[in-house]
C-alpha cells in the first residue's frame, strides 16, 4: 500500500514538472512548413545549425509563428537557466521509479516474476511486430495474446 501512496504523491507532484516539459517541446507543425525535404549533402552542411539550436532549447508550440527574434533569444535563455534541473528532476524520478519497481518485484515470487518477464518480452516483441507492419515490413506478424498485455 505504501508504494501506492508513493506512486499517487509522486503523480502529484511530477503532473507540473510535466507541463513545463511539455511547454518546451519542439513546435510539430514546423516540420510541416518545410517545403521541401533536404538533399544529404545539404543536410550535413545544417547538421552543425541544428546542433546548435537543439543546444540552445527549443520553442514550445506556436511561438515560432508570433514572437521576435529577441523574444526568442530570451525564451532560449530562459530554457537553458531550468535545462539542470529538469534533467536532475528527470533523472531523480527515474532512480524513484526503478526503486518502486523493485520494490514491487520483491512481491512477486520467483516463479511469478518469471511470467511477468516474459509477458513482457512477449509484448515487447508484439510492438516490434506492429511497428514493422506499420513501416512496411511485414516479416513478422504481432501476436494475438501478446497485443495488449505490456501493462
């Protein structure tokens, strides 16, 4: 019960660091307004310009098509004063996260613990399966009892 408690307080507190994560992902519809998909050797020669602005942050959504040219430098600023700590947030929730699992696992019994590993490599190799469907490969076909047991 307590792992449940842990988990409910740690969706509390993690649901804003959340938001604010999600303010700074990239603008989708920018990949859109590309007219044209970029030639190898002209990719390489923006490679290091991509480089650079994925370093300095990217604009939430819609920004791109309202603000300055200053405003943006200075969203790009403020991204870069909150990048460490959002990392070490993330990193910390991932380090809880794992010891909650753990501490989950420890209920189980061997045997127990057995068949969960490999309904998830089952559902494991399932998403596989349909991702590859998906792309066009149609080697391998997902499994019926596996297509949605990864929980």
């Amino acid at each position: 019960m307590k792992c449940t408690r842990w988990n409910r307080t740690l969706v509390v507190a993690t649901v804003p660091l959340l938001g604010l994560l999600l303010t700074f992902l990239p603008d989708r519809g920018a990949a859109q307004d590309e007219a044209a998909q970029p030639t190898a050797q002209q990719e390489s020669q923006e490679r290091p310009e991509r480089q650079r602005r994925a370093s300095r942050g990217r604009l939430p959504a819609f920004y791109r098509q309202v603000i300055t040219e200053q405003q943006r430098e200075e969203i790009y600023s403020i991204q870069g004063k909150y990048r460490e700590r959002i990392e070490a947030l993330e990193k910390q929730l991932q380090e809880v996260n794992a010891q909650c699992d753990k501490e989950i696992e420890s209920v189980l019994t061997p045997e127990q613990l057995e068949q969960v590993n490999a309904l998830q490599e089952e559902a494991r190799r399932a998403r596989r399966a349909r991702a590859d469907a998906r792309a066009g490969n149609t080697d391998s076909q997902p499994s019926d009892e596996a297509s949605d047991s990864d929980g």
